[in-house]
C-alpha cells in the first residue's frame, strides 16, 4: 500500500525522538493515504517554516504490519472512540501520553481541533458537537501513526516529490 508524508524538507531517515506531541494520535511519525492532502500538508509546512514542499512516498508492508507482533489500533470511520482518543492525545499533556500501540490508524481531524477542545473543556458544546465539528471537511481521509522502531520497519522510501 502506497502512503505519504508531506514536509517542508526531505526525510532521509526517520527520527522518532523528533516527533511533536499533542498531535491526533500522540507521538509518531505520521503518513496518509491521500496524496493531495499531504501535499497541502507539505504546503502548509513550507509557507509556516520555509522549505520546499516535498512528499515521500512509501511502501507499507499492511500484510506483513497485520501478521506480525505489532500492536495495530485501527478507527475504520469517524466515532465516538475516535474522537475520544483524538481528545486524550490533543487535549491532556501528551509529553505523559504514550500509545501502547506501534500503529494507529484513523481518520484525520480538521485543522480546527485546537478550537473545540477548548470549546469542550469550557463546556460550550457538548461530545456529539465535538464530534461533528472535528471531522476532516474534506471527507474520510486517514491517517496512519507509526510510533516505535519495529513499526517504522515496515514501510520503505519509494521516492519523494518536490514542488
């Protein structure tokens, strides 16, 4: 399976100990399966930070991830447990948080997560508006997070795309 990683750099070898916390799933390396999407991302990325927009492309070993020891969480759509763990790793200081998980895989959130958590904890909506309001309005997009080195060993540079 084909999946991607937009940067305002390129990526020669994944660091781990580099990944931001407070994201969607926690700690990690993040990939997508929709090359548009991460190639915003990449946008995005190099208009905050400079750089050239740049996407990696990798070979993800499913069968191999799936038939191994890993421990593989999967959120197949957008549900009340998703957005439950997307609030656990965003809203609470994720430094403490660490997944049990060497993959997560989900749906992504909207860029405007930050925004409703703060709604949520102040109590000016309730968990189904969060919900709504967290979903990626652009449709069902997911995201995968490889979080520990054994995961990271199952999907390999195929060539990086710079714009």
């Amino acid at each position: 399976m084909l999946l991607y990683h937009g940067s305002n750099l390129q990526i020669s070898k994944i660091d781990l100990s580099k990944s931001k916390h407070g994201k969607d799933f926690g700690s990690g390396f993040y990939l997508s399966d929709n090359f548009e999407q991460t190639m915003e991302m990449a946008k995005f990325k190099s208009e905050v930070f400079g750089g050239i927009p740049t996407v990696m492309k990798y070979e993800f070993d499913e069968a191999g991830a799936e038939n191994s020891a890993l421990k593989i969480l999967k959120f197949s759509e957008y549900s009340k447990e998703w957005a439950e763990f997307v609030f656990k790793n965003r809203a609470e200081d994720s430094t403490e948080i660490k997944s049990e998980c060497d993959i997560v895989i989900g749906p992504i959130a909207n860029d405007k997560v930050g925004a409703q958590i703060r709604r949520l904890i102040e109590k000016d909506i309730d968990f189904d508006t969060f919900l709504h309001r967290i979903k990626y309005m652009k449709g069902l997009t997911l995201q995968y997070l490889f979080g520990t080195e054994k995961a990271v060993s199952f999907f390999k540079l195929k060539r990086s795309i710079s714009q």
